[in-house]
C-alpha cells in the first residue's frame, strides 16, 4: 500500500497514541481525520473530525474517499457495558455508516488485546491458539475482531500486549510503591513500548499482503517478578517481595505470547525487550526531573 498524499486515514478514537500514529502517518504526506467524541483541535496537520461512535447519525460527518481505517476507540469505564459499548456496537456502527456512504476503504485496522487468550499456565501462544476469554474485556474484544472479519471491508486485527511507555508506567508505580509481585504459580506479562504501537500501526496499515491478524509484543515475554526484579534494580530499589494472594491473579490470564508473524512481516522493533524500553523511559524521567 502506498503512502502517497491521496491515502485517506480516518483514525476513530484518536487519543495519545492515535495522535501520534496520525502525526507519523501526516508526515509520510497521508491526509489524516482524527474521530474523537469531544471537540478536540488535533495538531497540524491533523484534521479533526467530532463524531460520536454511539451515535450514529453523527458519523455522518466522516470525510469521503477514505482509503484506510485505524480503529482505537477504548472504554471510558471498565465494565461489560462500556467494553461493549465501544468496542462492538461503536466499531458496527462505524462500519455501517462506511457503507452507507457508499466508502470503499482498502483495509480496517481494528486494535485489540492479547486479554483475548485465557492461558494461564505460561503456555506460548501465537495467531492461531485458541482464544476462549473468560472475562468479559476479552470476550468483548474477540466478539468485536469477529465482527470486523465478517464485514465487507478487509480486515486486519492487532493485539497488542501491554502497553507502555511515556505516561504508562503502571510497572514503575508498583515497584516504587514496594508492592509485591505475584511469584506462585509464576505470572507472565508480554509487553511492548508504546513507540512500538505506533510502528507497528504504520507498518501494517502500509504492508501489501498481510494476514489477518497479528499479535504485537516485545522479544521478551517475562515473569511479574522478573520485570520488577529488574525495575527496583535499576531503582537501586528492594527486590519486591514475593505472592500469592488470589487478589492478584490477573485480568488477561498468564502466557507468554509469539511475535514471530509479526517480525516475519517485516517490522523491527524499536524496543527488543522490556530493558531497552524502560531504560529509555528511566532516563527520560531523570532527564526531565533535572530540568
């Protein structure tokens, strides 16, 4: 796919990471529209476009000739209702109103989450596992990516693991705060820097022929305690002690994710593995506290 400047991009839900999507994708000389619910003024050159995914009626004000779709909406509460609301019946209406106006996009990029995989014994799992979510974050996602695959338009799933990076720094905030990790059965956690996100988005939405879905996750899926153990390290910071309190067994399961099909495609991560990723946002923070 090319990047010439009449590739049209509408990026639905345009937070901080679809801001900068846009902004990478604006600078490769791609018109970009950024839906957000509220009225927001996007940076130059972005163009703001206020619509509401719940509302139908107002999608009406999506630009026509649209080449590509970016789908990052997330919920503003985390319950069943919200996920649903967002996630399936926003991206049903999006694609309606697409049709309706007679749009023929070339590729619908819909961002996901490994929450949809229920592993919880540290099994490896790539594209083709079994995703038999038992909470309702996953079962959401995985209803929503179906529906996308079932649509006219082509479809392109990405499930990211978690996400971090700079104003992501869940990890750092437990280790800082001498929280413990969860160590018995071991809990796996697969990452990937938020820069990655955007690269990955870019790579993709731009890639000629690609599968159907990927997962996005850093080299080095890693045990709760190992990625702690690090972070207090680099802390100069206790080790975390150790736990197994059922309160801390996790929302999305334990597993360690593959992204072989996404290296195959083509994408070098910017952040192999978690050290790389949190170091530069370890001296990042530094660098602004002496400021």
């Amino acid at each position: 796919m090319s990047g010439d400047s009449y590739e049209r991009v509408l990026i639905a839900g345009c937070g901080k990471i679809g801001t900068r999507l846009g902004e990478e994708l604006a600078s490769r000389g791609e018109a970009v529209w950024g839906l957000r619910r509220q009225r927001v003024q996007l940076p130059s050159p972005l163009k703001s476009l206020t619509a509401d995914l719940g509302v139908p009626e107002s999608l009406q004000a999506i630009p026509a000739g649209i080449t590509r779709v970016y789908y990052l909406a997330t919920p503003n509460a985390y319950t069943d209702a919200a996920y649903g609301m967002t996630y399936v019946d926003g991206l049903r209406n999006l694609l309606q109103a697409l049709a309706d106006q007679g749009q023929t996009p070339r590729r619908v990029i819909f961002v996901s989450s490994t929450a949809v995989y229920a592993q919880q014994s540290g099994e490896w799992v790539d594209e083709a596992s079994p995703t038999e979510p038992t909470g309702f974050s996953g079962q959401r996602l995985l209803e929503a990516e179906r529906l996308l695959q079932r649509g006219r338009f082509p479809g392109l799933v990405v499930r990211f693991g978690g996400i971090y990076g700079r104003g992501r720094n869940a990890m750092l905030r437990k280790v800082q705060a001498g929280e413990p990790c969860h160590a018995e059965p071991s809990l796996y956690t697969n990452r990937i820097h938020e820069d990655d996100c955007v690269g990955v988005l870019c790579h993709l939405g731009r890639l000629a022929s690609p599968k159907d879905i990927y997962i996005a996750v850093d080299d080095a899926p890693c045990t709760q305690c190992e990625l702690m153990d690090w972070l207090a390290e680099q802390l100069d910071r206790p080790k975390p002690a150790r736990t197994t309190a059922a309160k801390d067994t996790p929302r999305a399961g334990s597993k360690r994710c593959c992204n072989a099909r996404l290296k195959a495609s083509g994408y070098a991560l910017r952040f192999p593995t978690y050290r790389e990723g949190y170091r530069a946002m370890l001296t990042s923070n530094r660098t602004d506290s002496a400021k």
